[in-house]
C-alpha cells in the first residue's frame, strides 16, 4: 500500500487533469482522411442507420460504449458529495472498463438528484450507449431509477452498487461454503446493512440458502415490526427474509447464523458476537477502509474464512471482479436485459475461476488485478444469454 496513497492520489489527478481521454481510432491527416471521417463522407453511415435504426451498431461506437451515470448522492464512504465531486471515481471506474474488458466508458455526472429528472436524462442520451452503469446513487432511489429505465430504453441497465457487489459476494460464498465443507442451501446468513448493495446481496442470495436475517439501523427486519420497515424495500424484503420472526440486533441476528455479511459500519461485529456463530463461521466485513471485524479478530474467536473489502488483506470482494465482464459479455451478446439467469452465471463463473485444489481459507476470489478474470466472466454471460461463445467477440 501506498504510504501517503492520498496525496499521491491527489497529486495524479492534479497532474493529468483527471484520468482519461477521448483517443481517435482513425487517423486524419489528409483531406481524403478528412472526407471519410466527416463530411462529406460521413453522411452515408447516417443515412443507413436512419433507414435501420440497428445499423448504429454497425456504424458506431454505441455497441461498446457504457455511460458511467451517477448523482454523486452516495459516492464510496463519502457520502453525499455531488455530482462534481463524483467525477474521479466515476472517470476510475472508466479506466477499469478499459483495462480490464476493453470496453469504453464515460463518466455522467448529473447535477441532479431528483428522481425522474435522472430517469428522463438517462432516457434521452440511450441512444449514445451500449449499456447503462448506475453508480453511487442513494437508496432507495437507486432502486426506483433503474426499475424506471429498464422499462423504458431498450440497452442493458446495471446498478453495480448493488448487482455487482452481490455477484462477487455470492460467488464469495460459493466457495467459502466449499472451503467449510458446508452445502450452499443450508446456509442462513445475516446481511448488515440493507441499502443498496445489502438488499440486492438479499435478493440474490435468496433462492441459494435456507434463510437470511436481514439487519439494518432499527434492528432485525421483521414483518410484524413496521418500526423495522423504513421504506418499500424494506417491506418487500420483510416477506422475503427472516424466516423465524426473529427480534432485536445485530447480535441476535448472528447467533448460530453460518455467514455474517457486512455492507454497514466500522467495528460493529464483536468477538462475541462471533464466538455465538455456528462452527466454521464466514464473514465478509466489507466496510472500507476498516470493516465491521478485522479478520485477525474473527479468526481468533472461530471464524474460518474471512474476507473484506481491503486490498491489503486476503479474500477481497470487490465488484470490480465483475463489471467489466458482465457488461462485455452481454455488449456482445446485445442483450436488453441483465437477468437473474446472466448474474447467476457470471457468480458462478467467478466462483469457478478458482481451481477445487487452490481453494483455501484465504483463497476464495481471484485477485481484482487478474484481467483474465472479465473474459471468464464475460465468456459465461453470453453463453447463458446466446447459448455459445462460437463465433462471437467476447
């Protein structure tokens, strides 16, 4: 790590002006270049995608092109910062497209934070952009505008907050549960924290195990106690969790639970609290920059396997495991949709990358800096939505 990583971040970013430029494929050197790539050449193309709209995958950048789309109103652990201040990480995210799958994206930045004004602006630039990447948008109105814009443009929308976080968690205990010799479907798993990322972990995780204790700022999320139901997610997932009708915290929820994962705040898993998990306990403390429990604490109480959100550590579950590879799968595949079938398949495909024989309690995912990691993914994405990669670009 960095000694000083941000300042030095600082530094970078005053240096180059931000992080990333718009690059010709072509070049324009002669009045000939210049009549292919302008006018009067470049009438031809338009008029072909005028005559069919689909040619604009043929004559465009539009079929490998993803708008990065954030209201600044949830930007990593800083909050609600604005649009301006959301601009680096939304230009970082682009240079992960592009080193990792080779798909180009720019960052959107909206100076907005109503709802349907970002619906609206999203709806109109579409026709620039293969695929759509919300990004750091408040809950629950993260929820509501990609419901919105998934009904009304015809390109794949992907809350990677969410989705992302949720595919690599659940690939994550995949292969934990293999690591703990525990099957998947007898798994009951607490999820602190049910913004975004914790309420997608949910919905995803829901027809794998046997149950999941959902906990959030009122305690356990319980249909019986609207004091735990802050908003319509919440009562949708009060159907869908909590099995046993459990009340209180935190603390109750974790007794005897055989996964605990953590999308909340530093240092609120304790050591007892982990000495009340099952045997073999998992735990995804993935707080940043410091997580709900270091590992080195839930280890010494029991736990085995243990991952966070930090670099430094062993098991790290970042969604950049999975972005880039589920948005290059299914750009070739050109689908409409981002299923539960597509992320089922890039989850399991992030699962297996990882050899039966190098799993181990502090190998359960592939490095975030392997690149090969996104053609797997990428590569099990279009198959599930094609049926084959024969012939394809991924």
């Amino acid at each position: 790590m960095i000694k000083d990583v941000n300042g030095e971040s600082a530094n970078l970013h005053a240096k180059c002006r931000g992080k990333v430029s718009i690059v010709s494929k072509v070049p324009v050197n002669t009045i000939d270049d210049l009549s292919l790539v302008y006018t009067p050449g470049v009438a031809e193309p338009c008029r072909r995608i005028a005559q069919n709209p689909e040619d604009v995958y043929t004559y465009t950048s539009k079929g490998n092109m993803v708008a990065v789309v954030s209201d600044g109103s949830a930007v990593l652990g800083l909050g609600n910062i604005g649009a301006k201040a959301a601009i680096p990480v939304m230009e970082g995210k682009a240079i992960l497209f592009k080193e990792f799958a080779g798909v180009d994206a720019v960052s959107v930045c909206l100076d907005t934070q109503d709802s349907k004004e970002i619906i609206r602006t999203v709806q109109i630039i579409a026709p620039n952009y293969g695929g759509i990447n919300l990004e750091d948008i408040a809950s629950p109105r993260c929820f509501e505008i990609e419901r919105a814009l998934k009904d009304l443009i015809d390109i794949p929308v992907f809350h990677d907050d969410q989705h992302g976080t949720a595919i690599c968690v659940l690939a994550g205990i995949m292969n934990a549960a293999k690591v703990v010799n525990k099957a998947l479907s007898e798994l009951v798993i607490v999820i602190n924290g049910c913004g975004a990322a914790g309420s997608a972990i949910a919905r995803m995780l829901i027809a794998e195990v046997s149950d999941i204790r959902l906990v959030d700022i009122n305690g356990i999320i319980n249909k019986n106690n609207p004091k735990t139901m802050l908003n319509w997610n919440h009562e949708e997932l009060a159907n869908l969790t909590n099995k046993k009708n459990l009340v209180g915290g935190l603390a109750e929820a974790v007794r005897g639970a055989d996964v605990f994962v953590g999308v909340s705040k530093p240092g609120l898993l304790t050591q007892d609290m982990v000495r009340t998990m099952a045997n073999d306990a998992i735990v995804f403390a993935m707080a940043n920059p410091t997580p709900e429990i270091f590992p080195d604490e839930a280890k010494a109480v029991g736990a085995a396997v243990v991952g966070t959100g930090r670099s430094d550590l062993p098991n790290q579950i970042n969604n950049a495991l999975v972005f880039p590879g589920i948005f290059k799968g299914v750009l070739a595949a050109r689908v409409k949709n981002i299923t539960e079938d597509l992320k089922l398949a890039a989850a399991k495909a992030l699962s297996g990358y990882i050899p039966a024989d190098q799993l181990s309690s502090e190998n359960i995912l592939p490095s975030v800096l392997d690149k090969n990691v996104a053609d797997a993914v990428a590569k099990a994405v279009y198959t599930a939505a094609v049926g084959t990669v024969n012939g394809s670009h991924v």
